[in-house]
C-alpha cells in the first residue's frame, strides 16, 4: 500500500489534531504509529514529534499540543504568511517490525500573534 499524500495546515499556539481511518486490513492495535515534522526530509533532527490515541481499530488521533506548536521555529522558513516545513507518519507492526507509511506532505503553519 502506498503512503496517501496529504498536506496539513497548523496554527501556531494552538492545539492541533487530525483523525487518520484506514480501511479494515489495517489493525492500529497491531502497531506503533510515529511520525514527524522536519524542516526538509533530509534533516535528522525533528522540529517536533506527533502523539498518537487509537480511537477505534481502524483509526487513530494524531496530535500536538499548543506548546509543540508554539515551539516550531518558523525563521528563515516564511513564505507570505506561512511557514512550509514536512512530515510523514508511519506504522510499525508490532509483530515482524515491517513499516507502513501511512501519510506523507508538506506542513504549512501559521505563525502565532497573539503570545
């Protein structure tokens, strides 16, 4: 199964969540999900690690709190009036270590005002 392509938008400062369905050959129970947002794929430091809650077998809530959004540097990647950075999350089945990437693209946020 190829990785699905899908571009995130998150505002900086605040709360940031996106439920993940998959269809019914994928058991998150027999995975860990994980995933990051880096400034380039190449970059071996993440800006940030995403949290995962299974809310059924076949979904999962990905998110970031207001503090690890507001601690996304956006310098030197401002575009108008967003920053552009990438991420990608992938599961791990617990059972043989295999890795599925699940969702894969391009991360716009938008820089906090109000502090």
């Amino acid at each position: 199964m190829a990785a699905g392509k899908y571009d995130i938008y998150i505002e900086q400062g605040a709360t940031f969540e996106l439920n993940i369905t998959v269809d019914s050959s994928v058991d998150f129970n027999d995975y860990t999900a994980r995933g990051q947002i880096k400034s380039s794929a190449q970059d071996s430091t993440p800006l940030v690690s995403f949290t995962f809650t299974v809310v059924t077998a076949t979904q999962i809530k990905v998110s970031l709190t207001p503090n690890q959004t507001s601690g996304i540097k956006t310098q030197g990647k401002n575009y108008q009036d967003f920053a552009l950075f990438y991420y990608d999350i992938e599961l791990e089945k617990t059972a043989d270590s295999s890795v599925l990437r699940l969702l894969n693209g391009s991360v716009k946020l938008s820089p906090e005002v109000t502090k």
